[in-house]
C-alpha cells in the first residue's frame, strides 16, 4: 500500500508552491527595476553636479530660485567680513 496525502491536500500544496515561484519571480522583477532605477537616479544627480558647475562659473556662488529662476548670492564668510 502507498502512502499518499489527499487530492485535495496536494492540489492546496501545489497552488501554495505556484504562488510562492510567482511572487518570487515578481521580486526579481522589481528589483532590476531597482536597480535600473538606481543607475538613473545616479546619472541624474552627475547631470545636476554638471550643470551646478556651469552656472557656478557663470554666476558665482548663487541660490536659485527653482518657480521662476531669479537668484540670490551666497554669502560666504569672507564676503561678511568686508
């Protein structure tokens, strides 16, 4: 005689295995969009150093006002001494 759990005991365990497999499956999923995400957001950041560069070089020292694009100086400690 062979030992056997049930047809339906089998069929919840094989369903349970499925869920499992496919939601591991979605986890690898997100997390290369993660990780593609995380080269973007570094690639990003590279393009803000950029051009803080080219208006620093431009403007000096400045303090951008981001609605409409006016600016302010910055005042560092020797420019308060004078």
């Amino acid at each position: 005689m062979e030992n056997k759990i049930t047809k339906e005991e089998l069929k919840k365990i094989t369903k349970y295995q499925e869920d499992l497999q496919k939601v591991i499956l979605d986890i690898g999923v997100a997390e290369t969009k993660k990780h593609a995400m995380l080269h973007k957001v570094a690639e990003i950041n590279n393009d803000i150093e950029e051009s803080k560069k080219i208006l620093e070089s431009k403007y000096g020292q400045v303090n951008i006002n981001l609605e409409d694009g006016s600016y302010t100086k910055v005042e560092n400690e020797e420019d308060k001494k004078d």
